[in-house]
C-alpha cells in the first residue's frame, strides 16, 4: 500500500484545509464520471479516499504518523485498503459529501431523488482560453429519455423503488450499498419513454477552469410519472494553448529580443489573449528575468478580479556572425569586464 501522504501529495504538517483541497484535487482528477469504464482511475479514486479518511481524523492520522499502516489496520477489518477497494464509489460520494458537494461553479448541490424522477446526464465541453476570458454561448446536442403516449409500467424486480440494497462490512462498520436496479435502470418503471435529440444553449461565465462544473436544472432525462426532471452536468475541459500558458489566473509567455535591447531597453508589442499591448522593456534586462502586465489575466469566478500575464524575456544569442558584426563584439568585449563570475548553485 502507498504511503498516504504521497497519495495525496502532501507533508505531515500540512493543515487539516490543505489536506482536504488535496484531496478534492486527486478525486476530481481520478472522478469516475470523467473517467468513465476506466478501472485505474476508479482504484486510485478510492486509494485517494483511504487516504483522505486516515489523514483528515486527527486520532488515526497521529496513529498512522507514529506506526503506519498498522497503526490504522484494525480500523478496516484487518485491512488498510480492503474497506475502499470493495466500496461502490456511490458510498464514497455519501461519505465525503463535503469534499464533493462544492464543484458546482454556481454552488448547487444534488437532492435525493424520487425513483421515477429524470435521471442526471454528464457531459464535457472543451474551451479555448479566448473563450475562458470573456465568457461564452455554447449550443449542445444531447440524446435524453422524453415521455411518450404509453403509460410505464412499475419494475417487478424493484417494486417500482429503482434500487436494490444490500450490506457490506468496511471502515465505516456495517454500510448498506444502495445500487440502481438493472431492470430499470434505477427508473423504478419501465417503458413510457423514448430517447430523441435535445438542443441547449449553454451560457457559460468567465473565468471557469478545469475541475468547475455548472449544473443545468431540469435539462437532464425526463420525469416517466409527473416527478421532477433530470439535471445536465455540464463539466468543462481547457484546451491547450499553442502560444499562453495558464497558471491559476495567470497567463506566461516566452519572449526573445536580441542582445542590444535587453542592454539599452526598448518598447515590444506583446501578444494577449485580447489584442497586442505595448510594453517597455528596461535598460539592463538579465535573460529569464518576468516583467508583468496587470489584469491581463484570466478574472476570477464570480469576482471581479483578474489575473496577470508575465512575459519571461530570454536574450538572443547568434550562432552565426559575420565579420563586422563580430568586429564589433571584439571591440565591445574590450570595453567590458569579461572575467566569468561565479555562484554557489541554487538548486530550486
């Protein structure tokens, strides 16, 4: 089994807090709806959610610093992974509702449904940072269950509940898995229902990222008996940019002058995500030095606050010259202290 901490990717004097972004950050990564029929991802989903329940108690993360594994092992059957490995990750969303019940950028979170009611529909869309920065209208095809003329019928095997329950020993003691019917499909009624293409628009706010997800009530699968309608969960992927790179909020570039610039200064039209600026470069400029133009970054959810973009200036260094251009650099040679200095290396 995998040390907690390296799990996570955190220290033993991490904050209860940092612990628990850490581990939303995993489980967002490794979630089942976004990894769908994906067994690793599913495995290191619940490897993530052992980890978190050990390192998130204060008493069993004090055993596990002072004894590790085994200082926790009895807690789980007498097994450290045995109580996760063999958890429905359904159980794992009820015992971490907390962690879960925050990624709706407009912060939604879900109700329990009525057998009969409309299921939930997943889906990703993938967005442009031009499109991140200023908001955007997005129209989608989805297929979903509409009702038809025929009546449902109840599910035999069900009784019209939608579920099928049954009990497991894990961490947390005696847990009831509760799992949608495979007749029905969780519908608790069959029939009544067919699946046809649905249009929607989608108006979706600045500065969303990777993880956020919105929640469109009532555009999911319909209700088969007057209950209420499904929702569509609507996750968004960034796609990568061939010129910016995006860091939080911030925006980075790479930048190159030549040699005679980065010595006497000069003024560069920098590229952003919306338009050219204008920018001095200063006198004396050392390679890799990051100048910064304010809120020409990405602005933050719901705040009215940006981000900045930092250009990271690197020198040009010819590889060919020909004789004048190399009669000069003699003579400027000689009007420079060219002794090589040194530095104890700073390994960061």
């Amino acid at each position: 089994m995998r040390d907690y901490y390296e799990i996570l990717n955190v220290d033993k004097n991490s904050s209860e807090n940092d612990i628990k972004k850490a581990y939303r950050k995993v489980a967002m990564k490794y979630h089942p709806d976004k990894n769908q029929n994906n067994k690793e991802a599913e495995d290191k989903f619940k490897e993530a959610a052992e980890a978190y329940s050990i390192l998130s108690d204060e008493n069993k993360k004090a055993r596990y610093d002072q004894f590790g594994h085994a200082g926790v092992n009895d807690g789980f059957g007498g097994g450290g992974s045995s109580g996760f490995s063999n958890m429905d990750v359904n159980d794992i969303f009820g015992s971490f509702s907390d962690i879960f019940g925050g990624g709706d950028i407009f912060g939604r979170s879900g109700s329990r449904r009525k057998s009969y009611d409309g299921g939930d529909l997943k889906i990703t869309i993938d967005l442009t940072l031009e499109e991140i920065l200023s908001g955007t209208a997005k129209t989608i095809k989805i297929k979903r269950w509409e009702k038809t003329n025929k009546e449902p019928t109840k599910c035999s095997k069900c009784s019209g509940s939608g579920e099928m329950r049954f009990v497991q020993r894990s961490f947390l003691g005696q847990v009831v898995n509760v799992k949608p019917c495979s007749a029905c499909s969780g519908g608790g009624y069959i029939g009544g229902r067919e699946q046809k293409t649905a249009k929607i628009k989608i108006d979706i706010p600045t500065g969303v990222s990777e993880g956020n997800y919105m929640t469109l009530e009532g555009e999911g699968d319909r209700s088969m008996k007057d209950g209420r309608n499904g929702d569509l969960v609507v996750y968004f992927r960034e796609i990568s940019h061939e010129l910016f790179f995006r860091s939080n909020n911030d925006i980075y570039i790479d930048c190159w002058i030549d040699y005679p610039d980065a010595v006497m200064g000069t003024e560069i039209k920098v590229p952003t995500l919306d338009g050219f600026v204008k920018m001095k470069v200063p006198e004396g400029i050392n390679n890799g030095q990051l100048l910064r133009l304010k809120n020409k970054g990405i602005a933050e959810l719901n705040r009215h606050k940006s981000g900045d973009q930092y250009i990271r200036v690197n020198i040009n260094t010819p590889t060919k010259v020909n004789n004048k251009i190399k009669s000069l650099l003699e003579e400027l040679k000689l009007n420079l202290d060219s002794d090589a200095k040194f530095k104890r290396f700073n390994n960061v």
